[in-house]
C-alpha cells in the first residue's frame, strides 16, 4: 500500500506565473503525472495548495489546483495550509471527504496503519496551532494501532532559523497527545525544503515542496529567494507492518 505526498504546491490561476517565477499550475500538474506513475493507493495534499485562497484570485487558484489534481489516479485527501481557504478548498473540491466541519481534518484505516490529516492553520496567521476542539479530535483518533500523522505546520523544531519560528505554535498540545501511542510519523510541509527531526518520540519530516525551496539559513535582513529544483515526490510504503518513506525524482 502506497501514499504519495505532495506539499506547498502554491497554485495561482491559470494563466499567471508565481512571483514571477513558476507556473505552479504546470508544476502541481507535472507532479499529479509523476505521481501517477508510481501507483498509489492515496495521495495526501499537506497545504498550500493555494497561493492565495482568501484573497481575490482564490477561486480561480482553486480551479486551477481542481483541474491539476483531477488528473489523479488515487484518492485524494487534502490539507489546509496558511495560505489555503477552508471554505473554498472544501467547495472546490466536492468529491474530497473530510471529518464532521468545521475543520479539514481526516482518519482513515490504511490496512492497519491509522492515517490522520490535522488542520493545523490559524485564518489570516502564518504559524498554525492546534486548539483545544482539534487537540480532543486527535485524542479520540489515536489507539495502539502504528499512525502516520499529516498536518501542515510542522512544530518549530527542524532546526530551520526562520521557518521555526512560524511553525505549530504551542506544540506542548501535540506532544502530549501522540504520547503513548504508536505515533510512526509526523509529515508536514510549511517549511519548503526536505527537513526532518526526532521529536516527541516520533519523527517531524517535511518532503521537497511541489513549488519552490527556500534556504536552509536565509541571511538576516535580506530579502528571502526562492529557488526552483528538480521536483521530487514523497513516497511512503506500508508493508508487512513497515512503513518505509523513499524521497524520489519525478
Ligand atoms: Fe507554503
Ligand atoms: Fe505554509
């Protein structure tokens, strides 16, 4: 069994170009045909699907993400980020199951591995949160079964100068919940480059961004670049009670 994660595709509308330097439309299209490719059983959206989902290109960003993702082969499960729009995300994407509103959260069994989506997102903030409500959520999702959690904020741990700073705030919360589960994984995105991190006995990843990486250590005060590599896929493979993850080129 076989999930494939995509991250931070930053979609804007057809016809536009990213900060002038990538048409992420094309990009998150280039990814859903690798993906294909590698057959999988789930494919699993962590956020920023959107560029701008509130803003006034949101639907139309939307419609863009909708058209490139209806290329998919597998199921689709999709995530919120701090750039996306829980309202039109859900409205976009009408065929895409989530838990009860209001929040974009997920569970389902993946042949005895417990797959969870948290909504970590905090609307019109950057870092994200898990409140209370969600927290409770978690709680009653998690059992003795091996679980891979995605969310989008990572908790500020990977060792990244500034994206640290803008992760899960408070991730006391998260800590304290997956402890004394079988919590295998927890794969985010928000950080836009491949990181990972032991952490409250499980480990904090994050995959290559489907749009553009940022440096490992951006210079203080000066403008942060992005630049644009190859892309690569996340791929994770449950088997015989194993689950292996393998970061490969598209
Ligand atoms: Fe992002
Ligand atoms: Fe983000």
């Amino acid at each position: 069994m076989r999930i494939i994660q995509l991250t931070d595709p930053h979609v804007v509308a057809a016809g536009t170009i990213w900060k002038d330097q990538l048409d992420t439309p094309a990009r998150l299209t280039e990814a859903v045909a690798a993906a294909n490719m590698l057959k999988p059983d789930l494919v699993v959206v962590t956020g920023d699907l959107t560029d701008d989902g509130p803003g006034p290109d949101g639907e139309a960003q939307y419609q863009a993400a909708a058209a490139a993702l209806s290329a998919l082969t597998a199921p689709l499960r999709l995530l919120p980020g701090n750039h996306d729009d829980r309202d039109r995300m859900r409205a976009a994407f009408p065929s895409v199951e989530w838990d009860a509103p209001p929040f974009l959260t997920f569970t389902q069994d993946f042949d005895g591995l417990n797959v969870i989506g948290l909504d970590t997102i905090i609307p019109n903030q950057t870092a994200g949160m898990l409140c209370e409500d969600r927290l409770s959520r978690l709680r009653g999702q998690l059992d003795d079964r091996p679980t891979l959690i995605f969310a989008h904020h990572p908790p500020g741990v990977l060792g990244l100068s500034f994206m640290d700073t803008i992760g899960l705030q408070q991730p006391e919360g998260l800590a304290a919940a997956i402890q004394g589960h079988n919590v295998l994984r927890i794969a985010c995105g928000h950080v836009h480059i491949e990181a990972q991190a032991h952490w409250a006995g499980a480990l904090v990843s994050a995959p290559p961004p489907v749009s553009a990486t940022l440096p490992i250590a951006p210079t203080p005060g000066a403008p942060i670049t992005f630049t644009t590599e190859p892309l690569r896929l996340a791929v994770y493979d449950w088997r015989d009670g194993v689950l292996s993850v393998k970061t490969v080129a598209a």
